[in-house]
C-alpha cells in the first residue's frame, strides 16, 4: 500500500488545531495511509478516464484490540471528514477508535472529494446551502418542522451562518450526485472491492450510507461482522417529507422499492421484482410523533444473508430521523433479522441530532457504540 505522511490524519481535517490529541498526546500508530478501490475506464471525447473508484484513508493502531477493523461511511453532501475530528477542533470518532485498538478505515464516497468527480460520468449534482444545513443539522430547535427537533441542544455553537463552528462545518459541505440510485450502486459496488481487499470488517454507516452497509453484506455475508447504522437512510418504501404542525408527515416519492435499499437485495422466497414484496402501509403510526411505516404483506420474505449478523441502529433524540427509523427496525425484523434498535435517550444520551458524531457529546456515543461492538461483534 502507498504510504503517506503521518500528519495525514490531522491534516485531512481543517478544524484540528495540531496533531496531539486533547491529553497532549501525539497519536501514534503502527502505520497509516491510503489506497483507492474499485473504479473501471472509460472513454471519453478527451481520452479514457476512471470512475467508480473509492478513496480509503487507514490507520493500524501499534496494539490491534479488537480482530476487525472498523470502516466508516459518510452521508450525503458530506465526505470522510465527518469522522476525523469535530468543527470545533474536537477528537472526531476515527481517532477515538483507534485509540480504543481498532484498525479504522475512513472512505470517500466514489464521485465526491478524494475519490473524484466526472460530470460527464456521474451527471447531475446537488449542493448543500447553509439554511437547508442549518435546519436539518446543527439548529433544528430553531424549526417547527417535526415534533422532536425542539430537543437538540448537544450541536457545539449557534448552528447558523456567522458563527464560527457552524462556518467550519459548513466549509465541509460538498455537492454529490443527484441520481441517489446511482450513488447506491457505485458505493456498494467500490464496498464489495474494499471488503475482498481487507478481509471481514465491520461496517459503521451513517444516514445515506445506510443502504450501502445492507447491500454490501447481502453480497459479501461472511465478511461484514458487524453493522453499526447509525440513522440509517430511510424510512422503508418512501421518503418521508416533513411539513410541520399538524400534520408533520407526509409521504414523498418512492425512493427504495426494495424495502431498505434502491437495488435488489437476496429475498427467500426469492423476489423477481421489488412488487413481490407487497409494500403496506400500516394503518396508525406505533406512537406519537412517529410515521405510518411502509411494510411487507404477510407473509413477509426473508432476507437471509444479513441474517446471523450483529446488527445495532442507532437513532438520536432531536434528529429528523426520529419519527421513522424505528421503521426499518420493523422491516428487518419482520424478513428475519435480528437486531438491536436503540434510541440514544432510553441509555441516557439526550438532545443530539442527526450528526452526532460531531456534536459535544460525540465521545460518550462513540463509547457506547464500542462496547456494544466489543460484546456482540466476536
């Protein structure tokens, strides 16, 4: 593998003041760097180009204390510098883990920042503006959008333009590709290149890379020893739109015909297409500020390959997640796949959002999902 720098971990991220670590520490590790999968040329009017690869930046730590390493996935419109320190200059997750004796791997979705971007391959995009980031992200208490956003007070700083740490976070916003399916495909494709690369990994994803976690270990069950969704995308069938007091909910466009994911998934009885599913709404949310969750008809097929996987979906407190992702809780359990679905204030976490690895309590999140791991995943 291509060696880099050691400071690459700290440079990577603009909001790290200097390279130690908040004990005065250097952070030290056995050996660091990066390497890209996947990808495959093309022609085009000016000469042939690639596509599709992924950037993975890696750091081994000198004492390895867990056998696999952990591979963190970003969400849409951000890249892998959602984990690798916090806007106002915080230890970000990667390094937590790391400290804690994982190997971590922190990628790039392919399309977007170090994996590179083509327009004539990849097609349309979409950007991020500071208000739609701000509303969604860092100060949804300012919003009456959904029941729950009132209650986020953990985002470290005003959460709105002008103020410094919302003006870093929003420095790191990037465009991605509109076309979400083919974000899916590229993703779980360039995932099924890293896992035959390293070998069993567990998978940590975040919102849009929630899907990609279900894909890549329907294709590559023995290698994924471990899902940790963190709000992963959803909820089942539609997109849920927000459209504040009363009503709050309402559905918008089918967005994952396949249940949890946009592309075919391993269904037994098998599925030939995504109708044989029989999607459903229920008829009354399962409690307030919850949405009507979309579902199998009975019976319900099975998805055997996340089966046997230790699977953990983690849902905040404030975020716009909150009133749906208990429903692909349901969905998976209703195909047969057992897994823990945690809300972070029933174990006492309160007032975080959607980034919670960012915000002020993102170690003590970071902590939880650790042990978790160190129990369930063997």
């Amino acid at each position: 593998m291509n060696r880099i720098r050691r400071a690459l971990g700290a440079a990577a991220c603009s909001s790290m003041p200097d390279t130690t670590r908040q004990g005065g520490e250097p952070l030290a590790s056995a050996g660091q760097g990066y390497f890209f999968v996947g990808g495959r040329y093309g022609d085009t009017a000016d000469g042939r180009i690639m596509t599709g690869q992924m950037f993975v930046q890696y750091q081994v730590p000198h004492e390895r204390r867990h056998p696999y390493p952990l591979v963190m996935w970003h969400g849409g419109g951000q890249t892998g510098t959602n984990f690798l320190g916090t806007p106002d200059g915080r230890k970000g997750w990667a390094e937590y883990f790391l400290e804690q004796g994982y190997a971590v791997y922190v990628v790039d979705q392919p399309g977007r920042a170090r994996s590179g971007f083509f327009t004539e391959a990849y097609g349309e995009t979409r950007r991020p503006t500071a208000g739609a980031m701000s509303r969604r992200f860092t100060a949804p208490e300012h919003h009456d959008e959904y029941p729950q956003a009132k209650l986020h007070t953990q985002w470290p700083g005003a959460g709105v333009p002008g103020d410094p740490v919302f003006d870093q976070f929003f420095a790191s916003q990037v465009e991605d590709i509109r076309d979400v399916s083919v974000i899916e495909r590229l993703n779980r494709e360039a995932g099924v290149a890293l896992l035959d690369r390293i070998g069993a990994a567990i998978l940590l994803t975040h919102s849009q890379s929630g899907p990609f976690g279900w894909g890549v270990a329907d294709a590559r069950p023995k290698l994924v020893k471990g899902i940790l969704a963190v709000e992963p995308n959803g909820p089942p069938c539609h997109e849920n739109t927000v459209t504040g007091a009363p009503d709050w909910f309402k559905d918008g466009a089918l967005a994952r015909p396949w249940g949890i994911t946009r592309g075919a998934l391993t269904y037994a009885p098998a599925a030939a297409s995504a109708e044989d599913l029989n999607m459903t709404r229920e008829a009354a949310p399962g409690g307030p500020g919850l949405v009507r969750c979309w579902l199998q008809g009975a019976p319900a097929r099975q998805l055997p390959n996340l089966q046997g996987i230790p699977i953990l979906i983690v849902v905040s407190e404030a975020s716009y997640h909150v009133p749906y992702d208990h429903c692909t809780s349901r969905f998976l359990a209703q195909a047969g796949v057992k897994h823990d679905f945690v809300r972070l204030p029933e174990i006492g976490i309160r007032g975080n959002g959607h980034m919670m690895m960012l915000e002020k309590n993102n170690l003590e999140i970071a902590a939880y999902l650790d042990g978790w791991t160190r129990k369930n995943v063997r």
